[in-house]
C-alpha cells in the first residue's frame, strides 16, 4: 500500500492567501487594509474594508437631526474570510439575449460554507455603479483569490454515463460543470464509452496541461481512473509495470464526484454523498493524501486500489454481475439473499505483516517484525486501506483504520453458523461493534499474502451460482466493487513513501 492524494477538507491550518505587495500586517498584529469603499449590500449602505484575510462590511449609521451619527444604533460588523471565498465576478444587468457587456450594477463575491460535513455555495452582492470603483476591487479580489495553493485552473474530467441509473451525466452538467464555469477552470471532458475506457486514455493522454483528474461515476470508475494515474506514473518513470516494489507517486491528485450506488469513497473522503460538496472540495483545492494498495499475483501487478475482499464478499459481486440486467437495488439484494442461501467458506491460508507501531514491547521487538500465518476456512476476508463508509455502513467496514496512517486493516471472519454471520452483516448498519462476535479476527497489517486451497468445480446446484461468472480455476475478488478473477496467491502491500493524491 502505498498513498494518493485526492481533494477534500484538510485537517489543520486553512490555507493562507499570498499577501500583496501592497498588503500586509499592521503594529499590534492588525492587517493593513487594501481597499475600503462603500457598497449596499441588500438594502443598506456598508463601510466595506478588504484585507489580504478578511472582507468585512457594517451597515453606515445614519446621522441624527443634529449632524452627528447616531452612535446608540446597533452596528454589527459582518465578515468573510478570504480562503472561503472561491470566485469572483462583476455583476451586470443585460437585456435578453445580450451575452456582453450589460449596465455594472457591482461585484458578486460567491463563497464555500460548511456545515457539518456538507459544503454548499452562496453569493453576496456588492452593489456599486462605478467602473473604476467595481474593477479596482475585483482586481485585487481576483489577485488574492490567485494566491491561494492547490486551487485548480485546468481539469481533466472522465465522466461514465453507465453509472447507477445513468445519472452521471446528468450530475456533471447540472451540478459539477455550472460551479467549476464559475470558478473560471477549464476543463476537459472525456465521456467513457466502456469499462476500461479510462484506462486507455490515461495511458496516452497529455496531462501535463492539467492540476487535477476528475472522476464523475461510481467506485469501480475511480478506482479505475486511480489505477490508471499510478500506472501511467510507474510509465513515465521507466519502471516495470509488472513488477511495482516502490511506485513513485502520481503526478496529479484525483477528484471524485459521487455519481453510483454506493460511492464508497467519496463517502469515505467528504463523509457525506454529495456531488455539490465533493466539488466544491476540488474547487477549494483542499487536498488529502489517502493510502493505496499494490494488489499483485506471483508473476505481475493486478491492480492499484483502495480495498479488497475475498469470500462471501466477492461472490456476492460475482453474482450480482452475472444480473446486470436488474435494477441495481434488487441486483444487490438478490446477489446477497442467495449467497448466504448457498454460504459456504473458503479454505485458505493467510499470511501477514503486522503493523510495526501495533506490537508491544521493546524496540527492538518492534524492528524485528516477523510474519504471522493462519489457515482454516474463512467465511469473508476484507482488507481495507481506508474506513470504507457508506450509507449501508456509516461507521465504515473498516472503522478502525485511517485515511493515510500507512496501514490496512485486515478483517477475517471465520466459519460460523448462517444465522450468526447474518447477526455479523447486520451490525454493520447499526452502531454496535460488528467485529466483537467471537469469530471475527482484526489486525493492523502492512503486507497481506491470500492463498486460497479450495478447489473449484463442484457440480453442486450453489456452485452454479457463485461460480457463474468465474473462469475454470479462479477465484473472485472484489477489488473497490470490481470484479477480478485469479487462481493464484494475491499479495497486498501498503507502502508509506509513496501517496495518492485524492481531492
């Protein structure tokens, strides 16, 4: 495992505008004001003052009968932070059809607010005849709001229109594409016409043009888009894509838009489901690195991805794909009824790395990390490098583990009676503890080895269920919700140097 970065709140210091020549802090730790000048703001007349920080207003107090202002009115001061604000334009009126030009009635300053996890955009308006006035303020608007880093001018967008219901398509041009117009990046949208589409085109595209990669769709097109990124670096670098001990890290951060039916990692990034707030994350260029994992057989690379299961978890998938044909709430709901109709576990031996900071004891104990091995039949193996929420699991399948703490969590569930794994499932959607059953088993890992020993091909009436989509000799696994088939040892590995960029 290693770790990308993907765009969403930073956790710590907001990020700090580039002062002006002509900005700076005053004695005492007060900023200089840049501009000061009066707007209305709705109904009233404001003192407004912008700072390389802050825009502040309050309402101008009227004068009493004798000349003096009147000091016994309340005077709130009001105020923006500048790091909030994502865009700025000049306000016109324009006559119908008039796409330039237009009577300037003043500035629209549109900002990101938060509440709780979701993010939402608002204007306000700073109405004031003058040109000069208007141009001098929206220049030093603009140049503060260009000093902020990591904000994006340039996108490359993928967008897949077989996403859940087809609705990404829909998403990105009424919700996605209006807000990134507003804040004045360009963009360049790719409509994925197969799976593996992206792929492709990551592989040959120029990105250099570009500050971020936007993926709009479902868990399997941003895993897919993600492997494609690392890939297309381990390509640039000279390295053997076959064999990946240390990638080097993408060059460019990856943004999700949540537009499938579970969008775990979106949810798992922004903590809510939402295409507004996910982009007003890429738009706001908050940026975090988020663990990776390098899934690999004995003789190549499978794949790049954020988590993995084996078991019933895979089988599940299996079936599911095999009726892609049905709505995809029942095609879920029918992969899993008969799965567990037809639970059986898997024998299989699993080997792994634990956790250097989990042991306890000396340093010098710690240092000498050895491998640990345990077999028997495993109903489920989940090895997830991120919580992996969503809203049939809002605590998160892998709870315990973190975004970019150089770990996955390894989660085995033993064999056990149908009606306790299904007391196991159930506790997933509710706030009680799923792993606390005496069959389930969590480690803190850094490598995975998954050698499966049962064999398949039994003629048995379950088997052709949950062997339906796997070739002669493989084995299902579902990598971020993607179906992939191997027969051989899988290996997992996190590795703390490297990093995925993840708006």
């Amino acid at each position: 495992m290693f770790r990308e970065t993907l765009y969403m709140t930073r956790r710590g210091a907001a990020p700090r505008a580039r002062d002006p020549q002509r900005g700076g802090e005053a004695a005492g730790g007060e900023e200089t004001p840049l501009l000061r000048g009066i707007f209305q703001i709705g109904k009233r007349s404001c003192d407004v003052v912008l700072s390389a920080r802050q825009l502040r207003w309050s309402p101008i107090q009227p004068e009493s009968r004798g000349g003096d202002s009147n000091m016994n009115l309340p005077c709130k001061e009001e105020f923006v932070e500048m790091k909030d604000i994502f865009s700025v334009k000049l306000k016109r009126r324009r006559f119908v059809g008039q796409k330039k030009g237009g009577v300037l009635l003043g500035i629209t300053v549109f900002v990101c607010l938060k509440k709780e996890n979701k993010l939402k955009d608002s204007a306000i308006n700073f109405n004031n005849v003058s040109e000069d006035h208007c141009h001098s303020w929206f220049r030093c608007l603009k140049e503060i709001l260009n000093g902020f880093p990591n904000r994006p001018k340039s996108l490359k967008v993928f967008v897949n229109p077989n996403s859940h219901k087809r609705e990404a398509t829909r998403v990105y041009y009424e919700q996605v594409a209006p807000l990134f117009k507003l804040a004045d990046i360009k963009t360049d949208v790719a409509v994925t016409e197969y799976e593996g589409h992206a792929l492709s085109l990551l592989k040959e595209c120029e990105l250099h043009s570009f500050d971020g990669v936007v993926c709009v769709g479902g868990d399997g097109s941003t895993s897919e888009i993600a492997h494609g990124l690392l890939l297309r670096a381990q390509m640039d670098a000279g390295r053997d894509t076959d064999h990946i001990l240390s990638p080097v890290r993408a060059p460019l951060p990856l943004g999700i838009i949540p537009a499938g039916s579970t969008n775990v990692l979106a949810h798992t990034l922004h903590g809510i489901n939402h295409a507004v707030t996910a982009t007003l994350h890429i738009i706001m260029g908050y940026i975090q690195p988020v663990d990776i994992c390098t899934f690999s057989s004995p003789s190549k690379l499978l794949r790049f991805g954020f988590s993995a299961m084996f078991g019933f978890g895979a089988r599940t998938l299996a079936l599911a794909e095999k009726h892609r044909w049905m709505p995809s709430n029942q095609r879920r709901d029918f992969a899993v009824i008969k799965t567990l109709a037809s639970l059986k576990p898997e024998e299989c031996e699993l080997s792994f790395l634990p956790l250097k900071n989990s042991l306890q004891g000396s340093q010098e104990n710690v240092t000498k990390v050895q491998w640990h091995t345990i077999q028997g039949h495993f109903l489920n193996v989940s090895i997830m490098a991120i919580p992996c929420l969503c809203s049939m699991a809002p605590r998160g399948l892998a709870p315990n583990t973190r975004l970019n703490n150089g770990s996955m969590a390894l989660i085995v569930v033993r064999n056990t009676s149908r009606a306790e794994f299904i007391k196991h499932l159930k506790r997933y959607a509710s706030v009680k503890n799923q792993f606390n059953f005496p069959f389930v088993e969590t480690y803190a890992v850094q490598e995975v080895k998954v050698q499966p020993r049962t064999k398949i091909g039994c003629n048995t009436e379950e088997n052709v269920y949950l062997h339906a989509t796997s070739a002669e000799g493989n084995y299902p696994w579902n990598i971020d919700g993607d179906l992939m088939e191997e027969a051989s040892e899988v290996h997992y590995i996190v590795q703390e140097k490297n990093s995925c960029q993840v708006e």
